[in-house]
C-alpha cells in the first residue's frame, strides 16, 4: 500500500493544512485510507470482481479508447460492471492492494454469511473485521498486529472519543471498553471467533454504538461523530482525483455515486459533501501550482452551494468545520490577493477573477455565519464585498509602494531623498498606470469605484513621504523644485484617473476623491518661493543701508559717470537676484514675479529716498519776501537783516553731500537708477517669455513694472535739480547776486560779477551731469537765475531803487545773463530758454513805463478785480504765486521801487507804506 501510494504524482506544493479538527488518536494517512475502502467496499456490497488495469486519461486519448462509462450511456445491464469498475478506480487511487482488497471483501462476506439480512450501517466494521479474520489471512504476523491495532484505534476514536451521541460519566461500557482497548494495545487480548475476550469486546461495543438521540433507531453509530467520519470522508473524496496529475477524474460521476453509499454510515449528508468536496478542489488547485484554472472554476462553483446550505442550517458542528474551512481558503486567497501585485503577473493573470471570486465568497460566507450566530441580520454583510475589495487594493498598493521604495533606495548612491522622490513619484504613476491596465478591470466587476480607490491608496502613500520631506524643507532649491512639480503632475494623473473611473456613480466619486487630500505642492512652491524672496529682498535691503552709511559722500564729481558706488552694486545684486529667480524650475514664474519685484521695488525706493535725503528742497534756498515798503537806497537795516538769513541758509546745507558736486553725484546716481530699472524691466519681459515660451504674452497685464522706484526716480531728479539749482543762485552766488546787484546804484553793480561765477559753475555741470539729466538741471539753475533776478527786481529790499532810465541798463543785464547759457550749455534747445525767460521778459517793460501810466493801470486793474470795494480805498494785492504785468501786486512792487516823487506820492496816500521799515 504504502508503495502504491508513493507512486502517486509528486505535486507542485505541499497542501493546504487540514481544516478539520485534531482527531486525539494517532491514525496515520495509510490507515484512514484504508478504513476509507472498507467503508466503500462494505456501503457499496460490491462482489469480487476482476482486477481492471486503470488507464491514465492522457493515454486514453492516445490510444483512442475511452471510459465506457464516460463516453456513451450505461444500461441496466452494465450497471454491476460499471460499478465495479469505478470500485476498481477508486481502490487504485487510493492505494488499496489486491490482495488487501480481496481479504476485504472475503470479511465482509464471512460476516455476511453470519447475519444474512443485516445492513452495513447496522454493523461495527472493526469489531466484526476482528472477528472474522485470522491471522491466516495476512502475509505475516506484522501486517497482522498493525491491521488489529488500527481497529482497536477506530474503535477507541469512534466511541470513545468523538461518538456521535455523547458519553455520559456514568457510562461503564466506556470504561469497560477502554480497558479492553489497552490489553490490546499490550498484546493481551485475544481476538478469536469465539473467545471469551472476544465476546466481552463485542458486547461493550455493540452496547456503546447502539445508543441513539432518539432511542428508536437500530443503526450502529460507530464512525459517524464529528470529525471522524470527515476525515475519512476526505479521504475517499479525494479518489474523485487522477493520482497521476491530481486532475478532477473523467470517471467523477461514478466515483461520486460510490461515496453517496458511505453518507448513511459516515454521517455525512450533501451540504458536509459540498465543503468537504470544495477543500479538495481548492486543496488540489493549491498542490498543482495554481496551474489548473479549471479546479479553481469548479471551486468558484460548489462555493455557491456551500453558500446556499451555509444560509439553512444552524447545525454547531457544521458551522465550525464551516467557518474552519472557509477561513483556511480566504486564508490562502487573501495572501494572494492581498499583495497581488506580486502576486500575478502576465503568466496567471487569468487566475485572478476566479480567485478574487472565491476570496469574497468565503468572506461573504463567514461574514452570513458571523450574522446569523449574533442574531445581526444582514445589516453587517451588506457592504462586506466591496469591503473586501478596497482591502485588497489598498494592501496590495501599500506593499507595492513599499516594494518601490525599496527599489529606487537600493539604486540611489546618495541619501538625499529629493531626487528619490522625483524618480518614486514616476515609478508611482507607473504603478497607477498598471494597476488601471491589468488589475482595475478585473475588481471593478466587485467595486465599481475600485480604480478610485487604488488612485486614492497611491495618492496617499505617496503624500505622505512628501509630507514628512515637506516638513523638512527650509529653502527652494532645484531638486526640491523638481520634486514639487513631480508631485503636482503625479497628482492630476492620479485625480484624472479617478474622475474617470468616478463617471458613473451617484456622486461622481466627489467623496472619494474628496478624502485625497491635496499635495498642495503649488502653495508649498510659492510659499518657499516668496521665503526666497522675502530672504533675498532682506538681504538686499540690509546691504543696501549698510553700504550707504559706509558711503563718506566725499566722491568727486569728475566725469558724467560719477555716481554712488553703492547703487551699481545694488543694481548688480538686483539683476542676480532676478537671474536666479528664473533659473528655479517652477512652473508659476509669472504667478509669483510680482511679489519679488515688489520687493525689489521697495528696496530701490528706499534707497533713492536716501540718495534724495539731506540734500534740502527748493523752499529751503529761496527768501522769503521783504515787507512791501517805500524805496530808501540809504538804509541799512533791511541789509544786515537780510545777509544774516543767507548765511544761515548756507550753514544749514553747507555739508559736503549737499555741495554742488555732491548733489550732482546724487542726480547722477538716481538718473542711472531709472535707467537701470527700465532695463530690468525689459529684461524681466524676455526671461518670462523664455521660461513660459508657450504663453508669448505672459507679461501683459502683469504687475510686474517697477513703479514706486521709476515715479521716485522722476520725483527726485527734478527735486534735486531745482534744489541745486536754487543752492547755487540763492546760496553759492548770493554775495555776486542777491547781495549785491543793483544795491545803491544799479550802474555800480551790474551783472557781470555774477556771469563771471556762474560761468565756470555752468561748464562743470555740462562736464560732469549725464547727458540724460543735464538739461533738466541746466534749465532749473536757469529759471533759478530768472527768478532771482525777477526777486531782486521786484523785492530787493529798500537797498534798491530803479528810475525808467535804468531800463535799458536792465535789459542788457537781462540778455547777457540769457547770452551765458546759450554760451555755456550747448544742447540746451532755445525753445527751452525762451520759455524759462519769457515772464522776466513780461516784466521788463514795466521798468521802463512812467509813474503816472503805472498808477493808472493799477488802478484799473485793482477796480476790476474788486469792483465797488475799490472806490472808497484800494485793498492791499496779495501776492502771485507768477509775476505779471497785468498783476496789480506786480505793478505795486515796481512803483514801490521806483525812485520818483509821483510814486512816493502815491504809495503814502493810497497805501500810507513808509520810507524804511
């Protein structure tokens, strides 16, 4: 036997481990095997018949010849031949020697022949083999002694241990038959026909087996308890296979039919057959390296059954083997399908379906027994397949992600995770991209949303390395940037994934996708990015005030090129910054450009504020106007009065900053500033064009203009022009000019002094100002200089005095002061100068008109401007803010500086304005 047996077809892996319950006695596989056959043989009442040579299926198809039993119909007639065919099968595949089945038959016959009449489910095999054969009838006295011992051990796990009706404590047959059971383990029980020993066996046993749950049956219950009779029952299930391949056998039918005879003894009903027949085709499918779909699909099949018998009985002892079974196969599927990237592959791919079919019907099967043992209902199991499925998903996706994780660690020769994320967040979209080709498919027949739930697993393993790596970010740099982008592209794949798999549930799958939360790598960029902003803009606004205060101010203003060190460093700092801006691989240059010019553009617009700063304005410079008073050249209080002001003018701004040269450098200095930033401004439009090249018009509407900086830039040139240019007429020259011109006797002091001054000062400004700005400067000194002249015409003080005859004298001032720029200031357009030059000229010909033709026209124009009030007394003319001749304000300063009696006459009546103040 043991021979034949080990002939049998290795298989391709060890079986699964037996779901049924630890016998307690040590029947060994050869021996339930052979208990097996002499149930069948003695169920089946088969007579001696000749040996039949088994044909493998594999050769039948070779020769041509086949099962007749398979191939066309059995008559009546052939029955006995039919069933003692398959007999004959079943007694090869099991492993049963002739000679061992001939001494079978010939003890059932003996035992026949004692109780004609008498049913093989109303006899003990054990206690009747033992007395029927001799040692006569085995081939040596070992065969012998171990045949007896595996009675006495069916005898003692059929009534003692596992007996279909519970012993009692009172029982003494139990007793009496355990002691029996031992003498014979000790070889001192005798075991003959007739003996006395023999006779005391059988009636204990008969006394044991006989009882019933009902007290009314005659049937003998010797091997029909929970588990014996599945364990044997499993044994002759398994002849429903080819020993040579493990195959379910052409010859099922037939086989099948025999096991039916062995229920009424075993026990056994259909719904124990269908889970004892599904272990094996599973147990089968398993040993043959998952090799034969056809016994999985058959599996897939008598589950269904199982399920139906599972729903209609409450019977303990079949809901434990039940749940023992079912739990063993999800065991084994679940271990596939819970990693079953690893799993299947293109080789077995096809396996799938059936296996995942069989995984969720055994949960479903357990989850009903759960519910029905708890008195739960169905409440519990309504949602347990598409539970079981995400299960599967997210398990098998978890460990894939770890499997890719490791293989991309195991390959990177450095531990900088940026670049290691970068390549793991291909390899997951790689990942997403297989499972919704060869997996998705197959599992959303259970879970309709199953492609959701796998973006939305990678979604999340992946997030949180990113997360864990974002956490850790101080600073932008390019892998991070690179990583950050690989990121964002991961996430829309995955996203569109599952909006196209979401097309047709009822929420569009907005829960599941909702439970994705974002990466979020676009704020992550722009917020490391505005960090990189803000740390640069501090940088350079540190720098900035650092090397303006080391700046002495003491530079020379030498050539046109003169200008703050500070600010072309600055300027060289702000065009780095803006190259290393473009140079970061984000894809929202345009997005975040206007935060970092903002901050450039505060920088720069503090730094002209200070170039501006300390260098004075235009009101600081120009004099305030005398009191309106009569003319007297001899008094001499106005004049001191007036020199001590100027001087204190010129303390104020006599620092070296505030020098002419150092105001030209600071004019120069925020020229080159604007034109730099309109520069920078063109720059920053080509680079944005060059890293958003499919967007040409990017820069359009964006804020991206250094505004503050340009309008302050504008602002402060022209203060500082007219501050140099009032520091210079009003401060520098005011001993050639204001001081002096005209003070006494206009013929005594005329203009030439100061021409002589200004010159030179005229010649240094066009050598040294940038051509952009010197015109701007030159025309500030010029009205400047018409200003002062109008100024010590019109409110020179009492130390002046001017009669028509000095009118030509006057002109000839005029035009020799206007002759000196058209001189000095080549470039300058003469339109500019005629402009600046025509209020002096307005003013002129009132110098030279007479007293009388004066107090005319400003009484003209004082009835005009204040109707009826004039009549009784002329009211005092506020002062313009421009000099006119048809300005009653301006007509009276001339008539108060007019040296004739009609003026005086005039001026003390109508105004009552004394000779000095």
């Amino acid at each position: 036997m043991a021979r034949l047996a080990a002939a049998a077809a290795t298989p391709c892996a060890p079986p699964l481990p037996s779901p049924f319950p630890e016998l307690g006695v040590p029947l060994s596989a050869a021996e339930l095997r052979a208990t097996a056959y002499e149930l069948l043989v003695a169920a089946s009442r088969a007579t001696a018949a000749k040996p039949l040579t088994y044909i493998p299926q594999s050769v039948s198809a070779t020769s041509g010849t086949s099962s007749p039993s398979l191939k066309r119909p059995v008559t009546s007639r052939e029955t006995g031949k039919v069933k003692g065919a398959a007999t004959e099968l079943v007694r090869v595949r099991m492993g049963v020697t002739e000679r061992a089945d001939a001494r079978i038959r010939r003890g059932l016959l003996r035992v026949a022949a004692g109780q004609l009449g008498r049913r093989a489910e109303s006899m003990v095999l054990p206690l009747e083999f033992l007395q029927k054969l001799k040692e006569s009838d085995f081939p040596d006295h070992l065969e012998y002694k171990a045949w007896q011992t595996r009675n006495f051990k069916l005898l003692e796990a059929s009534l003692l241990v596992h007996p279909l009706v519970p012993l009692k404590k009172s029982d003494g047959s139990a007793q009496k038959l355990r002691q029996i059971i031992h003498e014979a383990y000790n070889g001192q029980l005798e075991t003959g026909r007739n003996s006395e020993s023999m006779q005391r066996l059988r009636n204990t046993v008969l006394s044991l087996a006989c009882r019933s749950l009902d007290e009314t049956s005659d049937e003998c219950h010797w091997v029909d308890g929970f588990p014996l009779n599945l364990h044997i029952y499993k044994v002759l299930v398994e002849a429903c296979f080819n020993a040579e391949n493990g195959t379910v056998a052409d010859e099922i039918d037939e086989v099948m039919e025999l096991l039916k005879k062995t229920w009424v003894i075993l026990g056994v009903n259909q719904m124990l057959h269908n889970l004892c027949f599904t272990w094996s085709l599973f147990n089968h499918f398993v040993m043959l390296g998952q090799a034969d779909n056809e016994l999985l699909s058959a599996t897939e099949t008598m589950l269904l059954e199982v399920a139906k018998d599972a729903k209609i009985t409450k019977d303990p002892d079949y809901c434990d083997v039940l749940s023992s079974t079912i739990n063993s196969i999800m065991g084994w599927t679940e271990k596939g399908l819970l990693a079953y990237h690893e799993t299947f592959d293109i080789r077995n791919i096809d396996s799938m379906q059936d296996i995942v079919s069989i995984g969720i019907a055994s949960a479903t099967i357990l989850a009903e027994d759960i519910s029905v043992k708890c008195h739960s209902g169905r409440k519990e199991v309504t949602d347990v397949v598409r539970s079981r499925i995400e299960t599967y998903i997210r398990s098998s996706l978890r460990t894939a992600f770890a499997q890719k994780m490791e293989d991309v660690d195991s390959k990177q020769s450095s531990r900088n995770r940026t670049p290691f994320l970068s390549i793991l967040a291909k390899e997951v979209s790689n990942l997403a991209t297989k499972e919704k080709n060869v997996y998705t498919p197959i599992l959303e027949k259970w879970h309709p949303l199953a492609g959701v739930v796998a973006v939305a697993t990678l979604h999340d393993c992946f997030g949180n390395e990113l997360k864990q790596f974002v956490a850790g970010l101080a600073e932008l740099t390019p892998d991070a940037a690179q990583l950050l982008k690989a990121s964002d592209t991961l996430e829309k794949d995955l996203v569109h994934i599952a909006l196209e798999y979401s097309v047709d549930s009822d929420d569009g799958g907005k829960s599941l996708v909702r439970d994705m939360p974002p990466y979020e790598a676009g704020t992550v960029i722009a917020n490391l990015v505005k960090a990189w902003v803000d740390k640069r803009v501090e940088k350079l606004k540190g720098w900035a005030d650092q090397n303006l205060q080391q700046e002495t101010g003491s530079l020379k203003a030498n050539t046109r090129d003169s200008f703050h060190p500070s600010a072309v460093e600055m300027l060289h700092f702000v065009d780095e910054t803006l190259d290393a801006y473009f140079q970061l691989p984000i894809p929202m240059h345009s997005t975040l450009l206007p935060d970092l010019t903002a901050g450039i553009d505060g920088c720069l617009l503090s730094n002209i504020s200070k170039v501006i700063s300390g260098s004075g304005t235009r009101r600081l410079f120009f004099p305030q106007l005398p009191h309106l008073t009569r003319c007297d050249v001899g008094s001499k209080l106005f004049k001191k009065k007036e020199r001590k002001r100027v001087s204190q003018v010129g303390s104020s701004a006599g620092n070296e900053a505030s020098s002419l040269p150092g105001l030209c450098i600071r004019i120069n200095t925020i020229h080159y500033i604007h034109n730099e930033l309109e520069y920078l401004d063109r720059n920053i439009k080509t680079c944005l064009q060059n890293v958003e090249s499919a967007q040409p018009d990017i820069a359009d509407g964006l804020n991206i203009k250094f505004e503050l900086s340009q309008a302050a830039c504008q602002e402060g040139i022209q203060q500082l022009c007219e501050t140099t240019a009032y520091k210079v007429i009003f401060n520098d020259l005011s001993h050639v000019f204001l001081d002096t011109l005209y003070v006494g006797s206009p013929a005594s002091n005329r203009i030439l002094p100061l021409l002589r001054e200004l010159g030179p000062i005229l010649k240094n400004i066009s050598a040294t100002v940038q051509d952009g700005v010197r015109n701007r400067l030159i025309t500030a000194l010029l009205k400047a200089s018409f200003d002062g002249f109008l100024l010590v015409l019109l409110a020179g003080g009492p130390t002046r005095a001017f009669s028509c005859q000095d009118y030509q004298m006057i002109e000839d001032d005029f035009r020799a002061l206007r002759g000196l720029y058209l001189e000095y200031c080549d470039g300058l357009p003469e339109w500019i100068i005629a402009k600046t030059s025509s209020e002096v000229k307005s003013i002129l010909p009132l110098l030279r008109m007479d007293t009388e033709t004066l107090i005319e026209r400003f009484k003209q124009i004082i009835s005009e401007s204040y109707g009826s009030t004039a009549k009784s007394r002329f009211p005092m003319p506020p002062v313009p803010t421009k000099w006119s001749p048809d300005n009653p304000n301006t007509i009276l300063r001339v008539l108060c500086y007019r040296n004739d009696e009609a003026a005086t006459k005039f001026l003390r009546k109508t105004y009552n304005l004394p000779k000095t103040l």
